[in-house]
C-alpha cells in the first residue's frame, strides 16, 4: 500500500493543481472550478486548503471557509476530492 502524505496548500502552483483536480474528478468546466484566486482569498480570510499527495501528485484535497456556529468559529467544508 503507498503512503499518502497531506500538506498545508497555500502556493499559487499548489492551489492551481486543485483547479486541475476539480477538472479531473467532477469534469468541471472553467466556470464551475473554484479558482486558485478565490481558493487563496478564503486561506487569506482564515480558510485552510489541504492536499493529498501520492509521491508528487496531487490526488486529493479539501478546503474549507471560516465561519461561525452558536458562537463557536468552525471551517465549514466547502468541497473535498480525491482521485
């Protein structure tokens, strides 16, 4: 069995590979991927982007959004994929 590895997602290139992987499993046209763009503004915000990585590949990720939820601050999960 291969060993999945997960990092903290916060470089252009990193956040442009969820773009790809969006494409990848869900067949995603340009106008329905969260962008790297946007990906960055909810890091930014206090959001978290994950990846896991097989080797090199990305082959799975999640991000999530602050928020805040009977007055406790939560990530909401705003999409999760895997290859």
């Amino acid at each position: 069995m291969k060993q999945i590895n997960y990092r903290t997602l916060v470089s252009p290139a990193e956040l442009s590979r969820i773009e790809k992987l969006q494409r990848d499993v869900w067949g995603m046209t340009d106008l329905h991927v969260v962008g790297a763009s946007t990906i960055r503004w909810m890091i930014h915000i206090g959001g978290l982007a994950l990846g896991a990585y097989d080797e090199d590949h990305l082959v799975g990720f999640c991000i999530a959004s602050p928020g805040k939820r009977d007055d406790q601050l939560v990530l909401w999960s705003d999409m999760t994929g895997i290859h």
